[in-house]
C-alpha cells in the first residue's frame, strides 16, 4: 500500500493505492486518475536556468513545456548545463526540441534583448 497526497486540486486529498492500483481517499475522478499516474509513470515540470553570453543577464529562465517523466529530470539537467545562449530569445521560444525524445520542448521563460537585457 502507499500513500501519497493529491496535488490535482487545493483540497490535498489523503490517497491510499494498493498493487491492483485501487485508489482510496480521493473525493473526485481527478485525484483517482493522478494516483495511478503516480504509481505508473510519474511525471513533472521542470523549471531551470541555462547560461547566456550576456553579462548582463548570465542566465536564462527555462521550463519544459510539459511534464516530463521523473527519472529523466537529471539526464535532462545535465544536458542543459552545457546549453549557452548566444542570441536575443523571446518568451517561449524553444531552446531544446523534443527533449530526450520525449516530444516535450524546453522553452524561455524570459526575453532577451540582443544587448542581453532581460525585457
């Protein structure tokens, strides 16, 4: 049995899933439905910085675009540390396509001038 807390709603329901994936404790269709994701194949954003030429603004605000699965967050960090921007991006440009072949982009969160000034 494990027990996790729904991140789905404000509410944080108490959930209890056994190894039939039978889910207890959730008071809507929602918090049942992220349990066995959870147990499944768990997935989350991920929001970092890259480095830029720029000494103005050393680093650039990123994310993905979507969740990504768990155990991938630290191959996709490490890729990441070696990414220097070079050029004026706008927020939501991509910065790396289909990360890790997982059809999730890794985007701007920010501007950049091409003086390197956050906008």
């Amino acid at each position: 049995m494990k027990e996790l807390t729904c991140i789905v709603c404000p509410v944080g329901c108490h959930l209890s899933v056994d190894e039939s994936l039978k889910v207890v404790g959730n008071r809507c269709p929602r918090g049942e439905k992220y349990a066995i994701v959870e147990m499944t194949s768990p997935k989350r954003m991920l929001t970092t910085t890259v480095k830029t030429q720029f000494t103005d603004c050393p680093r650039l605000s990123v994310k993905t675009k979507e969740p990504v699965p768990k155990e991938l967050i630290f191959k996709i960090l490490s890729l990441l540390e070696d990414i220097v921007i070079e050029k004026h991006v706008k927020i939501g440009d991509v910065i790396v396509a289909d990360i890790y072949h997982t059809g999730v982009d890794i985007v701007a969160t920010k501007s950049i001038n091409h003086e390197g000034v956050i906008l």
